[in-house]
C-alpha cells in the first residue's frame, strides 16, 4: 500500500522483491500496526521526501530463510557517528531515517530493515498483540520515562499509547487519569478497564493535581488544560510527531517551575527495555484488524475515533 502524494488515498500496487543490503534482513510481515503517524504523513504534517513510499512502521515478521520473528520500528536507521548518537540520544541523529518515512515500511507483504534496528518479538506475544508495542508501546514508554517518579499521571488522548502505558502505570503501582475526547462515555470506560484511576473529559479538572501529565492527541489546546491541572513541579510530556498550534499561554500555569518536554521518536535502548517489560505486565493490546487491502480504510477509522486501541493490518497471523 503505497503512498503518492498528499491528500491522496495509499494505493495497492506491485512492487519487485526488496533485496536485503548488507547489514540488512528480508522480513516477511505478519502484521503491521497502523499509528497517528501515518495520518501525519498523508496530510503532508510530517513530509515524505521521496515519495512514493510504502508507510508501516510497526511491522512484526519472520526473517527469511531462518524465520527468527522480528520487530520493526520508526527508527529505522542512524550515523553512528555524530555527536547525539555517541551520547545514546540516537533518536536526535540529524541524519537519522525512518521506517515508512524514509525508507520503505511494513504495509507490504515484504520488508527490508536494518538489522541493528529490528528486535525479537518476546514469547508469548501473537503478532496481532506484538505490532502495536512497536510504536504506541515504544513512544508511550519513552514518555513515561520523562514523568520520573511521579505517582499521578494523567493521559491526554486515549489512544493506542495511552491504552498500553495505563497499563504499565497501574502495574507499577501508580495511579492514571485518562482523559477523552468530551463525551467519550465509551472511551472512558475503557481507560478504566486498563487500570485507569479516574477517566473524564479532556476539559475536566482531575479529582486530584497530577503530579505528571502526557499529551498523546496532536491537538495543542490541551496543552495549557493539562499545565493547569499539574502541581507545582510537574512535567507535562507531549508525545507526538506533530501538534496544532499551542494557544498563547500566560505564565501562571508554567510557573512554580513545570516543564513542558517534547518527545523525539525513540532509541534502541527504549525498545529493549519496554519490550523485556512488556511480557511481565503483562501488556495486552486490543486490536482491530484490517486486511492490508484495507489500509484506506484503518486510516480512516483511526481518524475519526472509531476503534478503542490500535489499528494492526494483517497478512499472515
């Protein structure tokens, strides 16, 4: 399922065989997640250099010949050399490339990916219940990772990210407060059957100050909402690719020290940690599943809200 130009719906097409380079593997896809990301990059949000392109970057597979099941994610390569990537902040490489960005994704029967960039899938997790961990999972851990201790968090956008990291929050013995798009009855009950302290509206005061704060919709309006319900202290994380404008901010709501961060994609060292902790959660992702003919249509309900969790286009389960 290729993409061509923005605005366009993706295109099934036929394309050769990828030949595997050195260093890289030829990956026969099982499932492949669909993200937010996507919609990003076929609104032009995020800009595809040199389309056309297969997008995907959530891909679960088997390495051909030897069948070793792999995962595939965002980060699809680095230099190695520059100044971030030798400090173990590769996910800020200036040079970096992406999975179904720059380089061609998992929306096809076959792949080819960086070795250095592809990771086993843990035992025990189906490919349906892997794909989603391979973005959602990765960014939702890196943003927890920036909360620090914190003991409430609260979760803005109760999609495929959020759905998994409430349930690494409350394994941990921390309490999440989901919040929804207004009115999200179902949404909301959901959040509480992840773990979820509290669930309410995106505009709703939290029964308590938040002590951390995670914005995962791309809307910049929840951004001073979720400043405001932070304590004195408090980091709110924004945990896309891209966000609508922030509105003008007064300083009260930053003050007493807040800190906004922003996320930037992941590293390996995140992929490897979340993917030994995700089995001991255990994280259960739900899932709806489309044929990969049916890509078009993912995108679509994943941009109106008409599934709870993730997306997972499916090939071979």
């Amino acid at each position: 399922m290729v993409f061509e130009r923005v605005g366009a719906p993706l295109k099934a097409v036929e394309l050769p065989m990828p030949e595997p380079a050195a260093g890289q593997l030829l990956i026969k896809v099982q499932t492949c997640g669909v993200c937010r990301t996507d919609l990003h990059l076929l609104d032009g949000e995020v800009a595809i250099e040199s389309p056309p392109r297969v997008l995907g970057h959530q891909i679960v597979g088997t390495v051909v010949p030897d069948g070793r099941r792999v995962g595939v994610p965002w980060l699809g390569w680095t230099d190695g050399s520059c100044k971030f990537c030798r400090s173990g902040r590769e996910n800020l490489c200036p040079d970096a490339r992406f999975t179904g960005r720059d380089l061609d994704g998992g929306m096809a029967e076959y792949a080819v990916a960086d070795e250095r960039f592809c990771f086993p899938i843990p035992e025990g997790f189906p490919s349906l219940q892997a794909a989603p961990l391979l973005c959602a999972g990765l960014i939702g851990y890196r943003c927890l990772r920036l909360c620090g201790e914190a003991s409430a968090i609260g979760l803005y956008g109760f999609g495929a990210a959020a759905h998994i990291i409430c349930q690494v929050i409350a394994w941990q013995g921390r309490r999440a407060y989901a919040f929804t798009r207004p009115g999200d009855a179902a949404g909301q009950e959901f959040a509480l059957e992840l773990g979820a302290t509290w669930a309410g509206d995106s505009d709703a005061e939290p029964p308590q100050p938040l002590e951390a704060a995670i914005i995962f919709a791309p809307v910049g309006e929840l951004v001073p909402a979720a400043l405001r319900a932070l304590e004195p202290g408090g980091v709110l994380v924004c945990g896309g690719i891209y966000m609508s404008p922030i509105p003008e901010l007064d300083y009260g709501p930053l003050w007493h020290e807040r800190q906004i961060h922003s996320v930037a994609n992941l590293t390996r060292r995140d992929a490897q940690e979340f993917l030994a902790l995700a089995p001991q959660v255990p994280v259960r992702t739900h899932v709806t599943t489309y044929p990969l003919e049916e890509a078009n249509e993912a995108l679509d309900d994943l941009r109106h809200g008409r599934f709870h969790g993730a997306a997972v286009l499916t090939l071979e389960v």
